[in-house]
C-alpha cells in the first residue's frame, strides 16, 4: 500500500474534512466506506479506535478522528506542497 486509506461514514463531519486535508496538502488517499470494510473497522475499534473516519498510514501505521497534526507532519516530511498556496 502506498497510499493512505480513509474509512468513513456517511455525513462524517471529521472524515470529510481529513479528505478535504488529504486533499489541500496534495497527499493520495483511498475513500473507503466503512460498510465497505467491517474487518478493518472492528480491527481498528478493538485496537482502541471510537470514532470516524479511521485512516491507515502507507507503513501501516493508524490513527481515528481529524488529525490534522498528523496529516500536516506527513505532507512536510515527503515534501508534499499544498496546493492552494501561490
């Protein structure tokens, strides 16, 4: 996997503004449904997560709800520019 992935749900306030992130800072994510991926949603809420969206790092790492800190250090660290600046 070289993307990142972003479970959510439908009418997800948190899970459309960690797409909307992604999508500022010019880093590719796969949009997958939550009932979609049930194995990866109970995986994920029996390892601690209680909220949407839950996202999957490219080295496998996760993390739930709008993390904009992390989604931020990610972009600066492979040199994704965002793309809403002049």
């Amino acid at each position: 996997m070289n993307t990142f992935r972003v479970i959510s749900t439908t009418n997800c306030v948190k899970c459309t503004a960690t797409k909307r992130m992604f999508t500022k800072q010019g880093v590719p994510f796969e949009d997958l449904a939550a009932e979609d991926v049930p194995d990866i949603v109970e995986e994920a809420k029996a390892s601690g997560a209680t909220s949407f969206p839950i996202v999957i790092a490219p080295d496998g790492s996760w993390w739930f709800d709008f993390r904009k800190d992390l989604i931020d250090s990610w972009a600066k660290s492979q040199h994704v520019w965002r793309t809403d600046v002049a």
